[in-house]
C-alpha cells in the first residue's frame, strides 16, 4: 500500500466546509481548515485519479502514478476564484443602472455588459468548476 499525507493549509475562505478527498469514485477522507492526514491508498485503486471536491466544485485531477511512496500533497482553494469572485456581485446594481436607462452610457453597450457578467458567472459555476481546489505535490 502506498502512504500520501495530505495537507490542507489555514484559509480564511471555505474555512467552514470540509474538502472531500476522492480516489475515483471513491471517497477516502476530509479535511478540515488547517488539517493534516496521513492515508493509505489500497494496491487495487493505485490506477485511479485523485481529487479534491468541495460541493458541486473541485480540483482538477492528479495522476497516482506520479506521486511516489511517502508523498506530501496540499489541497488548497484557488484564491481568485474564493476571494475575488464574489465581489463582481457587487457589479449587478450598477449594470442594472446602465441597463435602465440612468444615461451612464447607452442601453445596448448595458444589456451586453450584463450578458457578459452572466456569462462570465455561468462560466465560472459550470466549465470552470474543477479550478476552485488546487492539489499541489509539495
């Protein structure tokens, strides 16, 4: 059997939500803010991807065949997306300015202002969603 320690650092985002450790589709463990574990990876799972996922959001996957015996491996959040993303919610009540009409500039360069923020929020909820977690071989 092949131990890895995983490590998940101090965040002050996602500080209360535990990240799920899946090999597979299997889940091997959690880990809490700041915490630490050491686990073994049966011979029969050694072939299957490891990742790291936090609600409908994770990490990309990593390869088992790249991380040797004794392995240390962070599990960390991405912090653009945790810290700086949910401050573009405040940029909604001014595209509803320009988009009603305040004369801030024109309705049409609004409405395409708008549709670009939806995108760019859909984007990041549904293609984006396996870079919120980052799991890095230390």
């Amino acid at each position: 059997m092949k131990k890895i320690t995983l490590h998940r650092p101090k965040e002050s985002f996602n500080k209360n939500c535990s990240y799920e450790i899946l090999l597979g589709k299997h889940t091997l463990t959690s880990l809490n803010n700041g915490e630490a574990k050491t686990i073994e990876i049966p011979e029969e799972w050694g072939n299957e991807p490891l990742k790291a996922k936090i609600q409908w959001c994770g990490s990309e996957k990593m390869d088992l065949k790249s991380i040797t015996e004794n392995s240390k491996i962070s599990v960390s959040g991405n912090k653009f997306l945790n810290r700086k993303m949910p401050l573009f919610g405040a940029i909604f009540p001014l595209i509803g300015l320009i988009t009603f009409n305040f004369h801030v500039v024109s309705k049409n360069v609004g409405i395409a202002i708008f549709l670009l923020f939806l995108f760019g929020i859909i984007a990041t909820i549904t293609i984006w969603r396996n870079k919120w977690l980052k799991l890095k071989i230390r």
